[in-house]
C-alpha cells in the first residue's frame, strides 16, 4: 500500500515518494510535503534546465543553484526559467 502526502507543490493529497530521494533536511522535508507525481514533474525541469545551462554536477556552484531552483520550485511555487520553455497553464 502506498503513502500519501499533502504536496504542497500540487495542493493536494497524493501519492508520496517511496524512499527519501534526496540527501539532508531538504531531502526529509521532501520525503514528508512532496508528491511522487510533482516529484516527476520536477525531474524533467531539472534535466532541461541542466542541459540549457550546460551544468556540470561535478560543480558545486551548479549543484547549489540546482538545489536553490528545486526548492523554489517545489516549495514556492516558482518556475525555473528554462529559455523557450512555457510551462501549461494549470
């Protein structure tokens, strides 16, 4: 039987992750708010936005503002901006 969560990136009961994805408090507090589905959602913004910007995850600074765009995203709402990428209207 699966878990489910209140996403607070979708606004509504969902089915939760699995396992913890991500490593720290970032990553618990994913586990805990975040939705498998937005979680899918995240990872295709998060593979365009590391090809536009040609990001090297051996990179810390990378790494760092992946990690900054992914809570901004997750938990704020905000869209990366991906250039030519219009994201749907809800």
């Amino acid at each position: 039987m699966s878990r489910t969560v209140f996403c607070l990136n979708l606004k509504k009961e969902a089915e939760g992750l699995g396992f913890q994805l991500y490593p720290g408090e970032i990553g618990k507090r994913i586990f805990d708010n975040i939705s498998k589905e937005a979680w899918t959602v995240w990872q295709k913004k998060q593979t365009m936005l590391i090809n536009e910007k040609k990001m090297n995850m051996m990179n810390v600074d990378d790494r760092a503002f992946l990690e900054a765009a992914m809570v901004a995203y997750l938990f704020e709402g905000k869209e990366p901006e991906i250039e030519g990428y219009v994201p749907p209207s809800k």
